[in-house]
C-alpha cells in the first residue's frame, strides 16, 4: 500500500484522475457484473421452479390419459361380450320362433279346440319335449 501511495505521489494529477476513473470504471462493471449474475441466478431458479411444475402436470396428465385408454379398452371388451350375447340370444330366438312355427304347421287342431283345455302353447311345450 505504502508502495502505491508513493507511485500516487509521483504521479501526475491527470495520471491521478485517469487511475481513479479506470478504478470507478472497474468497480462499476464488476458491481454491474455481480448485479446481472444475480439476476441470471433469479431467472434460472424460476426457469428450473416452472420446469419441475410443467413436469409434474405433464406426468399427471399422461397418468389420466393412461387411465382413460384403460376404461376404453375395458369398455370395448365389455361392449364386444355383450354384443356377442345379443347374437347368441337372437340366434336363440329365431331358432325358438322356427321352432313354434314348425310344431304350428305340425300340429292339427279340432273344430272345438277352443272349447277345450289344450292351447297351440301346450302343444308347442309337449312337441318340443317340454
């Protein structure tokens, strides 16, 4: 210090005035460098907050589709079971209908077959080994 306060002394005044304005300078951009570093520091931690946010909503979105395209795929197998039912039941009751309409033709009525107990039904059901 000592040895800068003697090369202060043997220096001019402009030579002064030029040091301390190079050293104001040099401060100033240092100080303006600290401020900006801090400032980037501000962004990035903000930047890296809303990142892990879009993280766990984007995470929490593709769970709700995976459990979407679950419940559809589940839907489609119930909707491929039960319309595979119906076929079997109309098949079923257009054999039951043929049926009926065969022991109709099959069968013979009496004139009085209305005065009597026996119904087309029950001669359906006896035909039909019901």
């Amino acid at each position: 210090r000592r040895v800068r306060e003697a090369v202060v002394s043997t220096q001019s005044t402009g030579e002064r005035d030029s040091l301390f304005i190079q050293q104001k300078m040099e401060s100033e951009t240092s100080q303006k460098l600290v401020y900006e570093n801090e400032e980037l520091r501000k962004q990035h931690a903000l930047l890296n907050s809303r990142h892990e946010s879009m993280v766990r909503s984007l995470r929490a979105e593709t769970k709700i589709k995976m459990d979407l395209f679950s419940a559809l795929g589940d839907a489609r197998r119930q909707t491929e079971e039960l319309s595979h039912k119906f076929e079997q039941k109309h098949k079923e009751h257009e054999l039951l209908k043929q049926r009926f309409a065969e022991a109709m033709a099959v069968s013979t009525f009496p004139t009085s077959s209305f005065v009597t107990s026996t119904t087309a039904s029950d001669t359906f059901y006896s035909a039909n080994g019901f």
